[in-house]
C-alpha cells in the first residue's frame, strides 16, 4: 500500500500522550508517520489522534475522539467482549469501517505494543471481537485473509491483494476538485 509523498501527520506525540493518558503503540506511530489519517479504497477509515480525547460537536463521526466517544457508549450499553473485565473507558478507536464496524484497542496493558485490537461490528454475532494482534498487523491480515473469517461487516479489502490509500488531505483537494478520490478521474456527479 503506497503512501502519499509527505503525508506525515506531525503528530505531537507527548500532547496526544497527555490528553488520552497513555502512549500509543509504535506501529500506530509509524503508520501515521509513513501515511497519515485517511482511507483505504473507500471502504476503510484510519483516524489521527487528536490532543483532545472530548468529542467534536455532532455525532463525531470521522474522528478518534468521536469515534472513542461512540466506541465507550456501545461498552456501556451492550457490555464489551465476553470474559473481558475492562470498563469503556479502556478502548480507544483508530478505525472505521464502510459498515459502520469501529476498531479500537482494548488498553488494559501498560506496554502499548501489546494492546489487542478490539473490533465493535456492526452487523456481527456478537458485535465484539478480539484480535491478538496490532493494528497494522490486523490490516495486514485483513488484506491477506489472514482471519478464519472476515473481521468487518464489509469484506471489500477482505483479500485484496493492492489496497489503496489516499491521505484525507488530498482526499479533500480531489473532492474539492470534483475528482473521484480514489481514481482521481473527473466525478461523473455532481454535489
């Protein structure tokens, strides 16, 4: 999976560390290093961290401290995974998904590099999972069926041997540009 030239997010790492209370684990830090926020063949979302864990006005869609918000709501309502002794406020979002599925980690090591990921699917039975895996291992898997099963209720990257990624900033330029953001082909509609 290709990045944009100098999609570098520049996190500041100690803010980000700060506000959430944790440090976040080194493949996440390398990901948004080497590509940034943004999505992956229109089926999947990666978010940046923000300094702030409060979430945005609105339903906070697209964002992590949105999305954690959301992620720590359906804990609270539903429970989390089974056999899993963690209240909500030990997830933290880093995906979405075309299916309305978030992904997340489940927080309760204090080594980073050892957090699960946690993946709150939508159309799944039960809604929680568990991966024992990091994030950029988890995409690995997804993209090379490395799962018994496909983890998301989408299965769009589920196998694809060349995922594609686009940056949210030139996402935006292309958008704005009424270019298709994936292809950068002229839209064949309009807004």
């Amino acid at each position: 999976m290709s990045p944009h030239d100098g999609a570098d997010e520049q996190v500041d790492w100690a803010a980000v560390g700060q506000a959430w209370g944790v440090r976040f684990p080194a493949d996440y830090v390398a990901f948004m290093a080497t590509y940034g926020a943004g999505g992956i063949d229109e089926a999947f979302g990666v978010l940046a961290p923000e300094a702030s864990t409060a979430p945005p006005e609105g339903p906070g869609f697209g964002s992590a401290a949105g999305e954690t918000a959301i992620l720590r709501s359906l804990w609270s309502t539903e429970g989390g995974p089974a056999g899993v002794e963690a209240g909500p406020d030990s997830v933290i979002a880093w995906g979405v998904s075309c299916g309305a599925d978030i992904l997340g980690w489940l927080t309760v090591d204090d080594d980073p590099d050892r957090w699960p990921v946690l993946v709150w699917e939508r159309h799944g039975s039960p809604n929680w999972q568990l991966y024992d895996c990091g994030m950029a291992e988890f995409l690995r898997r997804l993209f090379t069926e490395g799962f018994d099963r496909c983890p998301l209720s989408d299965a769009s990257l589920w196998g694809d041997p060349s995922p594609h990624f686009v940056h949210w900033r030139e996402e935006r330029r292309r958008i704005e540009e009424r270019l298709d953001p994936y292809t950068g082909e002229p839209l064949s509609w309009s807004f």
